[in-house]
C-alpha cells in the first residue's frame, strides 16, 4: 500500500483537465438565441443584452455569431489587462488549485501580502489598515459606515457631490445623487447632502458658521465617471481637504472607477494637478483592482481612521479571499512588469489629441485623464453614436444623452485605438440635427 505525498495543490492542479462527466454549458446559438433565452431567466434589471459574449483576447471579445468587437469600455474600466490575460488567469488557477475561500475566520498569506501592497501603493502613513470586499458598492458602504463612526449623534451630516455615483446598495444609493436611481427606494439613510458639483464656494458654505462641526465625512469622486469623466476642478481637493482636517471630518475618496492606473498613476489624487499634494482618510477602490475577477477595498489612512470600524462592527463572507487576493496582486504585478502607467498617460494623451484633432462637428470636448476618457457631443446622440460603434465593431459607453465614455483595456495599442478614431471620423456630422 502506497502513500500520496503529493502536495494537495499539485494534486489538483494534475486533475485540472476538463471532465467529460461534467455537465458544461456550450456556447452553440445565436445571439438571437441566447437574447430570448436570457429575457427568461434573468431578471429585468439591466434590459436586454446589447451582444452575448463567449469569449474575449486582449483588448478584443466576441459575440455568439462570431462577430469580433474592440472593447473601448473594459467592462466599465474593469479589464485593465484585458481579456483572459495569461498570468492573471494562470494566478486565479494557482490559487484555486491551492486554496479557494477559508472564511474570514481565517487569513491567508495572499490575502496579508495583498493588503500590504495596497497600502504601499497608496502611500499610506503607518497605522492605515485595508478592509477587503467583492465590488465597489461594498466598499463604499463600509465607507458610509467609516464616517457613521467619525461623526455618532453629534456630527449627523454626511456631504457628496451633485452627480455622484458611489453605488446601488441602501448606504451607497444614499450618497449617489441620481434621482431615478434613488426614488423608488426611499426612505434611504439620512443626512446626506449634496453640493453643487466643484463648487468651492458651496464647499466652504456648507462648512460656515459652525456648521462645520457637525459634518462627519465628505466623500467625492476625483473624477466623476457616470456623470459623464467630469473632473473635479483644480484646488478643489485642496479645499475640501483643508475644510475637513480643519473640522474633525473625514475626507473619503472613492476611486473605485480612477484607481488602480486608471488615469496613469495608481490613484488619480496622487497626479498633482488632481490632487493639489493631500493626503485623504480614506480611499475606495475596486473595478480594475483585480483586472476583472471581483475585488474591492476600503484604505483608511492612519492609526485613527483605520480604527473606527471594531470587531464585529463589519463584516464579509467573500470579502479578501485568497483567489480574489491573487488576481489583485497579478493585476498589480502585471501594470508593474509591462510599464503599463506610462503606456496609460501616453496612449491616453494621443487618443485625446487625435480625436480633438478631427475637428468633427459633432465633437465638443474631450476630456479625461489616462484611459478614463469622455467624448462630448453637440447634441444629444449620444446612444445613437454607440449604437453604430457596435455596428462597426466597437464597444463604449453612452453615459449621458451627450457624452461617449471609453475606459478601454490597458493594453490597447495605439493602432487598435486609431481604428476607432477612423470610425468617429466617419460619423455624420448632422446626426440627429432632425430630432
């Protein structure tokens, strides 16, 4: 009788082969077929599905009929290296192989190390600690949480910024500014405020005559993605961090869409012109923090900060466990590897100038920082525009009526964003002047 010294790992990862006993779901039919399909088992939260997609390589994915499509949105500015690259999918297997979920009962070594490479990519005074989660949702409710602890009874109010969107769950849902998105939820959880977008005066306002001692946090976007890539308005971080410092309130950040080399540096309030030099409580990242297997966090900066929230206090079944630590640290090792910040600033910078430089008529703006960019349109055709990019083989975003937003992988060469730049090109300039 024989012993199996193989290490559990080794022995799974020597298994890993398909089982043809397994029942696998194939990907035969159409888009038309999987379209109905889809209206049929899932709910109606999202309306139908633009395309079915079965498969994706680099900046590239493909639909059920086989039609390729550059994907110039990345997931909503989640694929930072693309589709299936290999050692961000070689790391999820290792690790899945190894050592899948533990429960926060336990830690993990992948778990610690990730964590502490958050730390030191946000420059983090000593004493910050890292809350792990699934989504940027999360890690924005166990912001709201982290200013509920700064403020208690005696500081109520909570600020955020006409135009905000920090997520759908009730506390997040609270600081997002949209209307509709709000509405068929309320009573949501109070004190939240909203101020006029980059407002400096209603900034200091709201701070006034005392005032200032009953707000807890203020939380903001760097750049506002969904309103449509606004950023903020140089000095106003400087401002906001100013007023809060001065008034024992918390300044949260949420990064969850500019984070992660999004803009060109690891968090867009370290570019100087974005961040004016501060240094926040807190920061909220997610999105291409895992390079598109689920991953959020909440840093919180100082010993004092990272303290508010105690045991028992919050919580996460699937939050930091060792797969999504894994693809953390591969997305992050592979920006490091292959220089992708610098590609970022630069492929971002051309893409900007090239296609203000069509001088199309249609075209008023554009603007962004690194690959967060935004398209600004003379009229409200913004849906129609995307709609005949998809016809044409692209994918991005029709963020307002007015507004394209691309947030492509970052691996897109600069021939694969020229291709685009050809089709915006190519976009009548009376588009819906009849309407």
């Amino acid at each position: 009788m024989s012993t199996d010294v193989t290490p559990s790992g080794a022995r799974h990862r020597a298994s890993a082969a398909p089982d043809a006993s397994l029942p696998v779901q194939a990907v035969d039919g159409s888009v038309a077929q999987w379209t109905e399909r889809y209206t049929h088992a899932l709910m109606d939260t999202f309306g139908a599905p633009q395309r079915v997609l079965v498969r994706g390589e680099g900046p590239y994915v493909w639909d059920a009929d086989g039609r390729r499509y550059l994907d110039l949105l990345g997931g909503i500015a989640v694929n930072s290296l693309g589709h299936a690259h290999p050692t961000l999918t070689a790391a999820i297997s290792a690790q899945l192989g190894t050592l899948g979920h533990v429960s926060n009962f336990f830690a993990s070594p992948t778990q610690i190390a990730f964590a502490e490479r958050l730390l030191s990519l946000a420059q983090a005074p000593e004493g910050s600690r890292v809350f792990l989660t699934n989504s940027g949702t999360e890690a924005n409710e166990a912001a709201f949480k982290l200013a509920r602890r700064n403020g208690g009874p005696d500081r109520p109010r909570v600020l955020a910024l006409e135009g905000a969107f920090h997520g759908r769950s009730m506390g997040a849902l609270a600081l997002t500014h949209k209307a509709a998105y709000r509405e068929p939820f309320e009573p949501l959880p109070g004190g939240v405020e909203f101020l006029p977008f980059g407002d400096a005066a209603a900034l200091e306002a709201a701070f006034a005559d005392g005032a200032g001692t009953q707000v807890a946090a203020l939380v903001v976007e760097p750049i506002q993605g969904e309103a449509g890539v606004r950023p903020l308005p140089p000095g106003y971080l400087a401002l906001a961090r100013r007023l809060t410092a001065e008034h024992g309130a918390l300044l949260i950040l949420d990064e969850v869409q500019t984070g992660m080399g999004r803009t060109g540096s690891w968090l867009a309030y370290q570019q100087p012109e974005i961040g004016g030099g501060i240094v926040p409580d807190a920061v909220t990242l997610a999105k291409g923090l895992g390079g598109g297997f689920p991953v959020g966090a909440l840093v919180a900066y100082g010993e004092r900060t990272a303290t508010l929230l105690g045991r028992g206090q919050h919580g996460t079944t699937f939050g930091g466990n060792p797969v999504a630590a894994a693809a953390g640290l591969a997305t992050i090792a592979v920006i490091e590897r292959d220089g992708l910040l610098d590609h970022v600033r630069t492929l971002g910078a051309t893409l900007r100038a090239r296609i203000s430089g069509l001088g199309h008529p249609l075209v008023t703006d554009v603007r962004g920082a690194g690959l967060l960019i935004a398209i600004e349109l003379a009229r409200p055709v913004a849906p129609q525009v995307a709609a005949a990019a998809l016809e044409a083989g692209f994918v991005v975003n029709p963020c307002t009526p007015t507004t394209i937003r691309l947030a492509p992988p970052f691996v897109l060469t600069e021939e694969q964003a020229g291709t685009f730049v050809d089709f915006l090109a190519a976009v009548p300039a009376d588009l819906g002047a009849d309407a």
